[in-house]
C-alpha cells in the first residue's frame, strides 16, 4: 500500500467487484474482443474516479467483464455505509448513461491490509453465489445476507419427479416452465445457502442432461446442448439453455416457413428502425413474439452472425449509401443510422469496411 502512495495506518478497506451482467446498448456490443473489453474498462474508470475520486485506491480488470475497486477511507467516517451508497450510484449511473447493467459485489470492511486477499475472496463468493441465484440486485454484501431458510425436501423431490414424468412421456414443450417453476420456489428462494443452491441447480442439470443422451446418445448436437447445461451456473442461465434446447426440438417438428418468416419480420423491423439509437435485441425479438434465444440461433443459421452485430452490418450499408448519395457530414449520417457517437460510428464502419467514412466518400468519388 506503501507503494502506491497510501499509508497502512488507520485506514479502512472494502474490495468491490464490477461484474457486467448486460449490454443493452447495440453502440457498445461488439465481437473484437480488445474493444468488447477495453470499452467498458474505459467507461468503468472515468465513472468511478468522477463519482469517488478520494475513495478509490485502485481499479483493474479481473476476469472477462468484470473490475475490481479497492475503497479505502480513514477512521471516522462511515466507511461502509459510503461505499454501498457510491457502488449504488455507479450502478445506476453506468445503467442509465450507458445502457451497462452491472453488478457489485461488496467484501466487509477491514482495517488490517493483509486481510485484503481474503476480502476479495469473499466478494468472489458474494458474486458467485449471486449468479448461482440469479440476484435481480444491483449489489450484494455480506452483512446484507439473511439466515439460510430450509426449504421441504420433500418438496424439491416431488416438483424433481415431475420433471423426470414429463420427460419421459416425451411432453418437452412444456419442460420449460417446469425447470424454470423448480429453479424459482427449490433454488432462488434458498437465500444465502450457496452449497444448497448450487447442489439443487446440479441435480436439474443432471436430469435434463440425462434425458438428452438416452434420447440420442450419438448425436452432435446432444452433446452439445448436454455441455451447455452443465456450464449453466445459475438460474438465469440455466433457464436460458433449457428454453433454446427445448424450444429447438420442438421447432423441429414446426414448418420451416415459420422459421423463415420469423427472421424475415425482424429483418423488417431493424431496417424499419435503423435509426433508432435505442433499438436492442429485446425489442426486435419483442416486435416477432420470441426471445434471444430462440431468435439469436436463427440469425446465426442465414446471416452467419449475431442480432446485435447483423444490425451494425446494415447500419453501416446504410451508410454507405448516403456517404453516396448526399452531402450530409460525417457525424449527420451517423446519427441518421443511429449510432449515438461519431465515434461509435467511425470505428464501427472501419471495422467492415478498412475505411473511415471519410476515406470511403473520397475512394468512391475518386473512381467516378
């Protein structure tokens, strides 16, 4: 601590790790992967020294997605009620600024700087057992956990069985809301049990997992979707595997026409409002009646790419026609595609088409 300039006496600590749950902003959803690290870094660090600028003794990048903050404050002050309240407005503040929904997970207050790795440690487990759960909070701490309820085991085995039942008599359709009524009332309402939430998340795994490979114990696609569910590590994840594996079979036995005319409306809706700065994958999967999940795949099929980055792919044609066809600035026909920031638009247009927009006005006048 010496090092960076801050004395080890009487100072009090608190780790926080930064941990981004959603994008839902297009502008800052990217597939380059120094960009889908580097931008949020940015964003996260102007942000964090502008609302606490003498409480913030470092910050940097953890694993993919998240950032740890290391809050220090002196004897006196209520160091703990400060920090919850600052890693509040940060959250609010990246969410409604941004579109980053985020979340914070808060260590306990130590005043020994040799205490700082296991202060990370737990705000590790905090975050952890917070996905496990699917927390809709923007934070969590340890002084906020309540006493582990026990929940009927008798219960859980029962809800289990009826997994198993409609799995067998082959009524897949409806395994969804299943899972996702067992994963609500067996897991998520566990509180601050992580062994027993994540015991139970195992067991539903198990299951579905088994069910997958008796039903087609060679095929590819099996063992795929078996992979996807075991990596599932929380609720929310797990819910969302199990409706795109589920919803997938049951597809395959719909018209492909349907499929096609799926896609084909969202097509229209993007292009109907490509300049619409507030335009995300939810509300395009809103505007067909389907979800991420089952949408995403599709685009995946025809277009070889994601939602989020098909819809860059026609902004930028777009574009490229009225860098054509009329003599609007720059920054006029960025907006007019609905990116926010020249910026945004320049980076995003170089990265298909190895030009600027400016670059790409002069190459194309040069060759008439």
């Amino acid at each position: 601590m010496r090092q960076i300039g801050i004395s080890e006496e009487g100072v009090i600590y608190c780790v926080a790790i930064f941990t981004i749950r959603q994008i839902d902003n297009i502008a800052l959803i990217t597939t380059d992967k120094r960009d889908r690290r580097e931008i949020p870094k940015t964003i996260f660090s102007v942000a964090l020294r502008e609302i606490c600028p003498e409480k913030l003794c470092c910050f940097y990048c953890g694993d993919a997605g998240s950032f740890i903050a290391l809050f220090y404050c002196t004897p006196g002050q209520e160091v703990y009620a400060e920090v919850l309240a600052v890693c509040k407005d940060l959250c609010r503040f990246m969410e409604e600024g941004y579109g980053i929904r985020s979340h914070v997970a808060i260590s306990s207050p130590t005043a020994d700087c040799q205490n700082l790795p296991e202060a990370f440690r737990q705000a590790k487990k905090l975050e952890q057992f917070s996905v496990t759960i699917s927390s809709t909070s923007d934070m969590i701490c340890e002084d906020k956990l309540t006493e582990s309820v026990a929940l009927s085991e008798n219960n859980f085995i029962s809800q289990e069985q009826l997994l198993v039942n409609t799995l067998l008599i082959g009524k897949y359709e409806a395994v969804p809301s299943i899972v996702k009524t067992i994963l609500s009332e067996q897991v998520a309402s566990l509180s601050s049990d992580y062994n027993a939430a994540d015991h139970r998340l195992q067991i539903i795994s198990g299951i579905l997992a088994e069910w997958l490979h008796d039903r087609d114990p060679q095929g590819a696609e099996t063992a795929d979707a078996i992979s996807r569910l075991w990596g599932a590590v929380s609720i929310d994840a797990l819910n969302a595997e199990v409706e795109q594996i589920f919803l997938m079979l049951k597809a395959q036995k719909s018209e492909p026409e349907e499929m096609e005319r799926i896609v084909a409306d969202a097509c229209n809706y993007i292009t109907r409002h490509l300049d619409d700065p507030n335009m995300n994958v939810t509300l395009i999967c809103d505007s067909v009646n389907t979800i991420p999940q089952r949408l995403t795949p599709l685009f995946q099929e025809q277009f070889h790419m994601g939602i989020a980055e098909y819809v860059n792919d026609r902004r930028v044609e777009r574009a490229k026609e009225l860098l054509l066809a009329t003599k609007q600035t720059v920054r006029q026909i960025g907006e007019n595609v609905g990116y926010t920031t020249s910026d945004t638009f320049v980076r995003n247009f170089k990265k298909r088409e190895k030009l600027t927009p400016t670059e790409f006005r002069k190459l194309k006048a040069s060759q008439t």
